[in-house]
C-alpha cells in the first residue's frame, strides 16, 4: 500500500515548487525539439512530412507499450525519482547527439530514444504529485507546473532562434538538453522519493510480473467504467493534441504564408496565453472540479481546430488557436491530471498514470495521418481528421459522468 503525503507531512510549498519546475524543462524540449525546430529541421531536408510523421509514430508506439509496466515498476520498488532521473538523463544524452553532422535517418533513430524516455519521464514525474500536493491543492499545483512550462518556452524559443541564426540548427538541440538538465536539478534536491509500505527489489522476474499485472488491470478496465471510460476519451483527444503539437509549426508556416522569425512569435505568443491558462485552469480544477474542467478544456480546444479549418482570415484563425486553443491544451493536461489521480487506487498511481500514458501514446496515428493528408490533399485537410478525433473523445468522455463519476 501506498503511504500518501497527507498521512506522513504537511503541505510543502518549496517541494510543490521544484516539482513543477520540471515541467518547465520538459516543456522546453516538447516546445523546442517536437513543436518547432525538429520538424521543421527534417522537413527542410527531406521535403516530405511523412517521415517525420512516421518516426514520431512510431517512438509513440513503443513509449505506448512499455510505459504502463514501468510505471507499475515504481509502484513496487519505491523508487520513482530515480528513474525519472534516469530517464531524463537518457532523453538529454539522445538530444545532444543531433548536433552531430550525419545523415538525418541518425537524428530519428536519437530522435525516436529521446521522445521514449522523455514520455517515460513524464509517467514518473506525475506520480510524484501527490507526494508533493495534498489532494485540496493538486489542481494548484498541477497549473503551476503547467504555467511554468509555458513560461520557460517564452524563454527558449527565441534563445533557440538566436542559436539558430547565429550557429545553425544542429546546436540548438544541446542548448535545449543543458536546459533540461538544469531544470530537474530542484527536483532532485527537494522532492522527496514517493514512498512505499513493502518495496521490492527490481529483477527480471518481478519485471516479467509488471507486464502480468498491467494485462490484468487491462483486462479488468470493463468493471471500471470511469476509468476506461476516460481513458478512451484521453486517447482521442491525445491523437488530436499530439499531431497539432507536432504540425504546428509547419502548419502556420505554410498555411498562412509566415516566414521562420512569425512562426516563433506565433508559437511563443500560444505559450505566453497558454501559461496564464495554466494557472487558471489550476484554479478552475480545484473549485469546479476535474470533470468539468477537463470538459470545458476539450470543447476549448475543438473550437479552436474549427476555427484552423474553417477560417479563411488568417488573424481569425491564429487568434482561436492563440486562446482557445492554448486554453484547452493547458486544461486537459492541468484537470487531467487530477482526475485520474481521483479514480486511481493509491497503490496503483504509477500503473494507472502509465496506462494514462499509454492511451496518450498510442494515440499517435493521427500524426502520420495529418502528413499523409497535408501531403495529398492540403493542411486544413488535415485539420478536419483532428476533428473526428476529438469528437469521439468528447463522446467518450460525457459517458465518464455517465458511469456514475460524481463532480
């Protein structure tokens, strides 16, 4: 069984810091490497969007299959820092290779072990927050860690356009993994390890155990309605947030006509909105609570594709996607968080954070599919698929409350 922060210490204020201070390193990378220059980067070179499409697809798949028994991992043994520590230490070690001059198939493969760990670290690192909050003040801290990333991408983004300009592409790239390490310093220092009553000592048997036991919880998700539910609903939604996430750039780039230096005012506006958007959601969560903000962060975000697809005026459709769109995206991750920390048995967060993960994870075709349709037909093509996908999200979701959730 799981000893919960509320039973061995009282509300921590610096720890709830360092904690979300990580969010503002991995965030950079997620801004940095998958949203801007990455992309445009393999675009560049191999003048198709398939492949990078394709390669993100596939780091999603096996980050999807294996980050389930490895959060149930630190379920067992107790040592869930370490291995975000471990784990983002891999991630950064993969970054700082691209700036070696090679063939661009190298930079994917580094590329696919980055994104792997990176969303390896993630399941980790939400496992940590009720050790850091106390279950009236995870919303708050949740939209501060969330805040906070979008406000270290205000920072990155144009230090990575100066780089760029002034050294080449390759050296943003070990910019952006010495910011990420500095970053998860606090979290090293003061965020306690997430303690366990029984801890095991990790083996290839118990290993072998981890995949049984998510199998199991798998297999028994019918007799959880909310739960699968929810986890239906994040899938879908995910495969909308993470092509948008990857495409971004791109999109406005060619879409709107905007050259290097509007695509990052465009993408470094989104984070300064989407930061205030995380404190409030944060909020929100707390006083309204996660169903409804999750909810109404969903729906955010719709409008804001709608608006991508539909819009024939540029600054129309840059406005939604500048508040709706960085409404909604701070949202489902801020109440998400907590309502999957509310339908989670303490004992069992880091598995069902790493079937969290996984649903978000598989929901990764949508990216090889938005390029396949840029490529053949048009961007606002594309756009149109992210659609369907979030409506089904939305169905899925409305039935959470349906399968009896109370708030």
């Amino acid at each position: 069984m799981l000893v919960t922060m509320s039973d061995e210490k009282r509300w921590n204020a610096n720890q709830a810091v360092s904690w979300a201070v990580y969010d503002l390193a991995n965030t950079i990378y997620s801004a940095a490497v998958v949203t801007v220059f990455l992309p445009l980067y393999i675009t560049a070179i191999t003048r198709v969007n398939m492949i990078m499409g394709v390669t993100a697809t596939v780091a999603m798949i096996i980050a999807g299959i294996f980050s389930p028994p490895l959060g149930a991992m630190a379920d067992r043994t107790g040592h869930t820092k370490r291995y975000l520590i471990i784990s983002t230490l891999i991630c950064c070690a993969a970054v700082f290779l691209f700036v070696l001059p090679i063939h661009y198939f190298w930079i994917l493969g580094f590329f696919v072990v980055a994104h792997f760990f990176y969303h390896l670290s993630l399941v980790y690192y939400n496992s940590l927050l009720p050790v850091v909050a106390p279950p009236e003040r995870q919303g708050w801290v949740s939209g501060l860690g969330t805040g906070l990333g979008y406000a270290g991408v205000l920072l990155a983004l144009p230090v990575g356009y100066w780089v760029e300009k002034e050294f080449g592409t390759r050296f943003v790239f070990p910019a952006v993994a010495i910011v990420f390490i500095l970053g998860t310093l606090p979290l090293l220092l003061f965020v306690p390890e997430r303690a366990v009553a029984s801890p095991q000592k990790f083996s290839l048997k118990i290993a072998g155990e981890y995949f049984s036991e998510v199998l199991r919880t798998i297999i028994s998700l019918p007799a959880h309605p909310r739960v699968l539910n929810f986890l239906l609903a994040s899938f879908f939604v995910q495969e909308a947030v993470n092509a948008a996430i990857l495409w971004l750039s791109v999109f406005i780039k060619f879409t709107f006509g905007l050259d290097q230096g509007a695509v990052i005012l465009v993408v470094l506006t989104s984070n300064l909105t989407a930061c205030v958007f995380g404190f409030v959601m944060g909020w929100i969560t707390d006083r309204y609570g996660a169903y409804k903000s999750v909810f109404a962060s969903v729906i955010a975000f719709f409008g804001a594709l709608s608006f991508l697809a539909f819009a024939q005026n540029a600054y129309l459709a840059l406005g939604a996607l500048l508040t709706l769109g960085s409404l909604g995206l701070a949202g489902t991750w801020v109440a998400g968080r907590k309502l999957l920390i509310e339908m989670s048995p303490p004992e069992k967060i880091g598995e069902f954070f790493g079937l969290y993960s996984m649903s978000s994870k598989f929901a990764c075709f949508s990216m090889a599919i938005f390029a396949w349709l840029a490529d053949k037909f048009s961007f606002r093509a594309a756009i149109i698929e992210l659609l369907v996908m979030m409506m089904l999200g939305m169905f899925f979701l409305s039935k959470v409350r349906s399968s009896g959730f109370s708030r």
